[in-house]
C-alpha cells in the first residue's frame, strides 16, 4: 500500500482545501490529506477536516467506510428513503460507519478508511439531488499525485456524462 503520509500529526500532514461557492444550501468547506491507498485492493485512508460551520458535499458512500473521530466533533444528517432526515452526533474517539458530514461549533477532524469492490468511493448530487456523478480510488489518488483537488464537475452535463 503506497503510503502519502506517515503520521496523523494533523500540523504536519498536506491539507488540501475544497470549497464550492455554487451550493446555496450550506458552505461547502472542507480540508483533506490522503493518508495512502492500494489500488488492487481497492482500499483508500484519509484525513478530512471542517472548519467552523464547515460541510462536506452532498453524497453518499458507496465503498464501506469507517470512521474515526480525531479531533472535535462530526455531525451526520441521512436522509431516509421517506423524505424525512435523521440526525447523528459523534464525539471525539466515536467510531462508526458515516453519510453526510460537517463540523460542530469548533469543526472537526476525522480519520476514514474506505474498502471497495469496483474502486467507486462516492456519489456526488447537485443541489436538486437530479445529477450525480461518482469518484474513483484512482481519480482521488491522480488528483491529489497531481497537487489538485478532487472535485466536482464544473457543469451539470458534465455530471450527466461522468
């Protein structure tokens, strides 16, 4: 397994930052540092942090995923197959398999390791929950081999032909 950091000192470790100016629902803003991965195997280690107010994309896991909350607190909103949500809270040292992500008061820090089948980590969707597109191990590894960030397509047609 090609190893990109060696330790989980979060001051030490390349953070990439990841925002997205067009999601009018929440701030999209975010920090990641890829820990290492095997492409075979099809297994992926990172590190993601929010910043105050911070969130994530909105997604979804394909590949199993584990977490571990490093530093602050994580906060989870799933939205369940009847429309309605249901909201989850983790705490530092939590461990737990996760959805939709963003920081508490003071952000927060977590550590996932995601194993999958067919290399496919996430699903993305735009605001109308109507176009989605998904990210591979190898996107994310050539991405960040790259020094650039992984991303969203820049339009909605490239979401439909991703």
């Amino acid at each position: 397994m090609p190893i990109i950091s060696k330790s989980f000192d979060l001051d030490s470790v390349e953070w990439r930052r990841v925002t997205d100016p067009d999601c009018k629902e929440f701030r999209v803003d975010f920090e990641y540092n890829l820990l290492g991965y095997d492409l075979e195997s099809g297994r992926l280690d990172m590190l993601l942090r929010y910043g105050k107010g911070g969130h994530c994309r909105r997604h979804r896991h394909v590949a199993s995923t584990v977490t571990l909350v490093l530093e602050g607190e994580q906060f989870l909103t799933e939205m369940l197959p009847d429309g309605r949500t249901r909201s989850i809270h983790r705490k530092k040292g939590d461990y737990a398999l996760p959805h939709d992500e963003y920081g508490g008061d003071d952000g927060g820090t977590i550590m996932l390791s995601m194993t999958t089948p067919d290399g496919i980590l996430f699903e993305y969707f735009d605001d109308g929950m109507k176009n989605s597109w998904t990210l591979s191990i190898e996107q994310y590894v050539d991405a960040w081999n790259s020094g650039k960030t992984y991303g969203a397509p820049h339009s909605a047609s490239e979401a439909a032909a991703a």
